[in-house]
C-alpha cells in the first residue's frame, strides 16, 4: 500500500448519489418517515439545478416538516422498477422545513439510480424510506479528523456541521479530480474555515498525502472516510499502520463490490439447521438466504456497516469488504455477508 494516494484521485472509479437535508439534528419529534424506517413517505421535486458538470442538485418538498436526524445518517429512494438507493442525509443551510435535497452524480455506467434522478423534472413524485444510521459520530470530546473523496463530501459535511456546532475539534480532508468538480465547495469554506483542507488532484501541490494528514492527528482522534474503495482501502491502512483501528476507525462505502472475473458458484451449510444452500456466481450470500426463505439482518450491501457480519465455523471467505482488519481476514472467524464469498467449495456459517 503506498503512503500517499500517488496514483490521483483520477484513478480512483468512485458513482454515488446523496440526499441532503437544511436541518441540523435537534430534540424535535420525530415525523412519520423516521418512525418506521420502512414505511415510505411521498416527496415532490420542487426545483433542480447543476452543481458541478455532473451533479445536479435535487430540492424536494415533504408533506409536512422534514424528519430529525444525525450525521452519517441515511435514508432510501424508491426506483419504478421496484428498487431501491440508499442517499445520506447532508446538512445544508438556506432550505425549508419542509424540504429535503439530493445530490446526485450522473454515473457513467448508471445501473438505473443516477440515470432515473437526472430524468426528472420539477413537480415529480418521489417515495422515500429507510432512515437509519450506520456511520455516526463518535460522542465524547475527542478530535474528529474527516476525509472525504468526491461526492463521499456529503456525509462528511453534516458531520463537520455538527462538530462545528458543538465546539469539537476537527479537521477535513477533501479530495477530488479538480476544483471544479468538487462540490459545496462555498459551503464547506464558511463551514469549516480553517479546520478545510482541499485536495484537487490536478494540482501536485495539494494532492492528498495520507501520512502527512495523520501525522497533525491530535492524541486520541478518530477518524472518518467517505469515497472511493480505493480511497478507504489506502486511508485505513495507514491509519491502522499509525496504530488508529478498532473504534476510533470509521469508513463508509456507497459502491457495492463488483463480480469479478471468475467468480463462481459455491455452497453455504447453515449450522443451527444443517441445511446447504447453492450461492450462484452472480448471487451474493443475502440473496441465496433470502431466496430460501431467510430473514436476514443488513443493511449497506456493500460491506461497511457490519450490520450482516456472522461467524464463519469452516471453509475460507474471500473477504470484499472495507471493514475487518487483516488479522481479522486471516483468521477467517467472521465474514460480511452482503458482499463476501468464498474461497473454498463451501461455507458453514454460524447463522
């Protein structure tokens, strides 16, 4: 792993889509979309404008005033087809009560999501759902250091909203492929003043240095990434290399793991029950239990919320996801689910 993202955030595939709230979470009660995460509530594009050559942002109204939440919280946008897109909820100032906004980046190989956004027009009718939270903040006085690549600003400028506003210690780290192509730039210099590092990556003079941003680590920080899997992969290697793991260490990931050239099919044992189940090539271990009637526990599926994780009692996982250590990985007790396979002709899982 190199010490410094060498290569440039250019090399770096990172698609995702963000939705983004004015409010800062407060003490208000909680209104019907965040009661129960998977009732959905109708929403209508009021307005839309670009914000950068490939992100437009998306300003929708609620039918009545828009849910509390926390930073790192998400929720999902419900596709014609029947599907689903998890968006985080991003503090923004100078919106309604009653609206929430999404900003979405036009994916090259859209798989319906960005594509179906960037169709829309004002006066369309949305279904929303699914708030929750997978990547909080840490409570405590302890400093916060945040990176953030790409569109991956979006959580992380609700969180420097909420540290800035309680007074706690931070610093961000943005990176991007250009200037102009990083977004709420405006809002992150009145934001975070001083406590703002930016990194475009046309630039030599400012491209992200990993160590170098560690290194002004106050003692006992904890540290947050939100990009491209390559971002998360080279950030929690040094930190853990720095001695920064465990629960001081937070990653979140908006890109599911890609199949990949030879994957094939293999079987998982259930040792509660015995029973074997076949997971295809183009299936993820959710999706074969689900199919056999399982009910099952997660919530990202893309391998950064631990929410799915189960205990592995033989075979070899091959683990794909951005959360375990790598002694955890080698030991092969425990696995991710929504993304992870295996190495071996078959799994038994601790389920």
């Amino acid at each position: 792993m190199v010490m410094a993202l060498t290569g440039g955030y250019s090399t770096l595939k990172y698609i995702c889509v963000h939705i983004f709230t004015t409010h800062f979470p407060t003490e208000a009660p909680m209104s019907p979309l965040s009661a129960d995460p998977d009732e959905s509530i109708g929403v209508t594009l009021r307005s839309v404008q670009a914000e950068t050559p490939r992100i437009r942002r998306f300003v929708l109204a609620t039918d009545g005033p828009a849910p509390s939440w926390s930073a790192g919280a998400h929720l999902r946008v419900h596709l014609p087809d029947g599907g689903d897109r998890p968006y985080s909820l991003v503090a923004l100032p100078a919106l309604g009560e009653d609206e929430l906004a999404l900003g979405v980046l036009l994916e090259e190989n859209s798989t319906g999501g960005s594509r179906f956004m960037h169709g829309l027009e004002p006066g369309a009718r949305l279904r929303v759902s699914g708030l929750r939270n997978s990547f909080p903040l840490h409570e405590g006085p302890e400093a916060a250091i945040l990176f953030a690549g790409g569109i991956g600003i979006t959580p992380m400028l609700s969180m420097a909203a909420d540290l800035s506003a309680a007074g706690r210690p931070f610093r961000l780290h943005y990176a991007g492929r250009s200037l102009a192509q990083m977004a709420f730039v405006p809002e992150l210099r009145n934001l975070c003043g001083r406590a703002l590092r930016l990194h475009p990556d046309d630039d030599a003079q400012t491209r992200l240095d990993i160590d170098a941003a560690l290194a002004t680590m106050p003692e006992g920080a904890h540290v947050y990434v939100c990009g491209p899997r390559g971002m998360i992969e080279a950030v929690t290697a040094r930190a853990r290399a720095a001695g920064i793991e465990g629960a001081r260490l937070h990653v979140e990931l908006f890109t599911a793991e890609a199949p990949k050239a030879g994957d094939g099919a293999f079987e998982i044992e259930i040792a509660s029950t015995g029973e074997v189940l076949t997971v295809a090539a183009d299936q993820s271990i959710i999706d074969a239990l689900e199919a056999a009637g399982h009910d099952v526990m997660y919530d990202c599926r893309r391998g950064d919320c631990g929410i799915c994780q189960c205990g592995v009692l033989a075979g070899e996982p091959d683990h794909r996801d951005v959360i375990l250590t790598e002694s955890e990985r080698a030991a092969g007790q425990v696995m991710q689910i929504c993304v992870s396979r295996a190495r071996s002709p078959r799994l038994v899982l601790d389920l």
